[in-house]
C-alpha cells in the first residue's frame, strides 16, 4: 500500500480554451461537453472560469462578445507530476477545484481534481465505523430556499454569496437543488427570471442518511460522480452538506494512520507524512464549531480511560450537560448567535473543568465530560460551578442562558451507552424539576 503519485491520477482528457476565445464561445463549449468550468490557457500560465462567473457577468448584462484576454481569470497552481498525492491535497483543500499538472519541462500533462482523489480512495482502507454524523460539521451554513422562491432572487443569492450550490425545500424537506451545472444551462437559453426555481431545479435530489458510514459517502459519491452529498436525518430533514475537500480529508486521515504500519513505504514519504497526518487527525476528532472533542474522539479516549480506571481501580464519573430553550435562542436571534452561544459556552467549560477532563460536543448543544479520578460527588460540584458560571455568563446582551446537567459514576463492567443512558436519564430529570439544575444517576 502506497500513496499514489500525481502521474497515476491525472485527467488528460481537457477542454483548454485560448485566452483569445470570446465568453459566447466559452459558454457554448461548455453547455457542449457539459463542463461548468474550462480551462483557459495564455503561454505558461493556466486560469480557470466557471459557470458561475458567467453567471455574474450575465447578471451585470456583460458583453459576451468580450475576448477571455479582456477578463479578470483565476490562475490554476501547477504541480509536477512525480509528486505524491499529499502534495496536491494541500491545494484541493483550500477551495481550489483544480491544479495543473506539469512534467520536468513545464509542458502540461492534463489536471487533477477532488474527482480525481475521490476515485482512487480505497473504501477497504476505512473504518465501518466512521459515520457521517461522527464526522460533520453539523453547525456549517446550509443555504436553502423554498420551492416557490423567484429565480432571479436565488440567483442573486448565489451571486452575493459565492455559492456553487443551493437547496430547494419544501415543508423543511430538501426536494431539489440548483448547481452550476443547471446554471449553465440557463446560461445558453432564454430563462424566466420571475419564475419560480423549481422550474429549473434538479430532482428529485438524491440524499445520503447521517448514520451511513464513510464508506457509504466514497461509494456514494463515486458512483454518482457527485461534488457533494446532502445528508439528512431520519426525518429526511437536511442536516449538512459534505463537500468532496471535505470527505478527502476525512478519508486521507484514516489512510495516513494506516500507513504508519507500513514501514517499508514510510521512508519515501515519512517528512510529508508528518506534516499532514497531524492535520487531518485534529480534523477528525475536533468538533470544527466549537474546537472541543467530536463524538468519535471522545469515544476513543473512553475507552483508553476506561482501561486505566479498571487496571488502577481509580473511580472516574460523566457528566452530560444541554443548553435549556436552545431552540428558542436559534429561533429568536438566528443560528449564528446560537454558534456564539456555543463557542461562549465551550469556553466556559474549557476554564472550569480540569486539566485532566476530556470534553466533548456530544451533539447540537448536548456536552459531555470525562472525568478521571473523580466520584460523583466531586464532579456534582465542578457541575454546580459550571452552573453558576454560564447563568452569570453574559453570553447574549439581553438574555440569560442557562443549562441542566446529569451526572453519573462510571462502574467496572460499564459500557460507554450504558453510562451515557444514565447520565441522559439524570439530564431528563434536570429539566423535568425545571432546568438549570442538577441530577445525579448512579
């Protein structure tokens, strides 16, 4: 098992266009070969134009008879094509949908893309385990509209916002979407602005359930050849949008560690390796929102801890913490201040817990922590601090946040869901006494 060099990867198989070509001949290539991006090249240098400039230009009744030498172009970053895969990662993983591949004389050999990688990942490598919702940012910033919303008001949107894709919902059910691809084709014919953009939507729209594995997501998206997956939940309700940069990252860090048991192979690639294996970790057990341990993580760590307590006979407890009316807080001021609130609040809790402590995002505004060496009794007090300190905590000008809190003690012979059951039951009972209280399970 190796990472493969960019040379097994590259797509030689362009559509380059001069810097001469008009933006009419640009958008008619396209709609042709159906690209939503093509490849612009002057000399040396490569640059790159979507369908979504077009959209921007079209939108500002630009004159598309304009040469693509008169425009304003991205550049395209080149790599050589004896590079490892790692190499051109670091790019794909900052936006940048394509770089260009070049040999030993600077003369071009074809491009790489996330399609690329996401191709060659070997699904065998991954863990079943590894499940969407253990790995998504569920906070992200999902841009829907409803299904009777205007054409030219969507497209605005996406203008303003620089989004490639947008959800079209109806009853908070995802239905469809409109990508570039269906941009373009508004682009070479005439489009009724005023019309509703379920007349140009793509659907039926094709989901992925949160509980799928990692390996589920590969398949999905190669199978598809999609740029995304919608994931919803069990209600068919969106949940997040995992990007293929994403998914990549996610994936190369499973496979990072697996090489580690490769010695032969990490001599060639031991410098790099470093380098990115200790990024793609930290993106795989940190919650991205909050910078507290994911679900995943804090379970791996249970169960090292959980070792240590049974081999020492050290007493070790859990508490689970939830926000009280954090729906309300969404619902009244919008989600980004119910993200402040939950940056506010992981911080608090990043103060009052100890050293020792491992802290989580269980999930939305559900915490959890670990506790080593602590009975019940103790971490009942650090929860009552904690208590006191998000009540005082001016989180919000004109509101006060308060949270419940369960607290269980850990036994010999415990599962992680045992104990988690009891602490949640414990929670339950917080906030049917009234929230902002405290129970204990044992």
């Amino acid at each position: 098992m190796k990472f493969p060099l960019i040379s097994e990867l590259v797509t030689v198989d362009v559509t380059i266009l001069s810097v001469e070509a008009t933006l009419n001949e640009t958008i008619t290539l396209m709609y042709e070969q159906n690209h939503r991006s093509v490849i612009v090249r002057d000399n040396t240098r490569y640059y790159l134009i979507s369908a979504s400039d077009l959209l921007k230009l079209k939108l500002k009744n630009y004159d598309f008879n304009q040469k693509l030498s008169q425009m304003r172009l991205v550049e395209i970053p080149t790599i050589q094509k004896d590079k490892n895969i790692l190499e051109a990662i670091s790019f794909l993983e900052q936006s940048i949908e394509y770089v260009t591949v070049i040999n030993d004389e600077g003369h071009f050999c074809g491009i790489i893309t996330h399609t690329d990688i996401i191709s060659n990942i070997d699904p065998e490598t991954l863990m079943d385990n590894y499940k969407i919702c253990d790995l998504i940012n569920i906070n992200k910033p999902i841009f829907a509209v409803k299904v009777n919303a205007k054409t030219l008001d969507v497209l605005t949107n996406m203008v303003q916002r620089n989004l490639d894709n947008v959800i079209v919902e109806r009853d908070s059910k995802p239905i469809g979407i409109v990508t570039t691809k269906d941009i373009m084709k508004l682009l070479t014919g005439s489009f009724d602005l005023m019309a509703d953009i379920s007349k140009y939507m793509t659907s039926p729209l094709e989901t992925l359930q949160e509980k799928s594995t990692l390996r589920d997501a590969i398949n999905f998206m190669k199978n598809k050849h999609y740029k995304r997956i919608v994931v919803v939940d069990e209600k068919e309700k969106i949940v997040s949008i995992m990007l293929q940069r994403e998914l990549i990252s996610l994936s190369y860090s499973k496979w990072a560690t697996i090489m580690k048991e490769y010695s032969s192979e990490l001599s060639q690639i031991n410098e790099m390796l470093n380098k990115k294996t200790k990024k793609y970790e930290q993106m795989a057990s940190m919650d991205q929102l909050t910078g507290l341990y994911n679900r995943y993580k804090f379970t791996e760590l249970f169960v090292s801890l959980y070792s240590t307590m049974t081999k020492r006979n050290n007493e070790m407890s859990l508490i689970m913490m939830d926000i009280d009316h954090f729906k309300n807080i969404n619902d009244t001021y919008g989600h980004n201040v119910g993200d402040k609130v939950l940056v506010d609040l992981s911080l608090i809790l990043k103060k009052h817990f100890r050293n020792v402590d491992i802290i989580g995002r269980w999930g939305g505004e559900e915490f959890v922590a670990l506790m080593p060496t602590a009975n019940m009794e103790n971490s009942k007090k650090i929860a009552e601090k904690i208590r006191l300190a998000i009540k005082e905590a001016k989180l919000l000008d004109d509101l006060q946040v308060t949270a419940s809190f369960g607290v269980t003690q850990i036994k010999m012979g415990d599962t992680l869901e045992a104990i988690i059951g009891r602490a949640d039951d414990a929670l339950y009972e917080a906030k049917k006494s009234g929230r902002d209280a405290i129970k204990i399970k044992s």
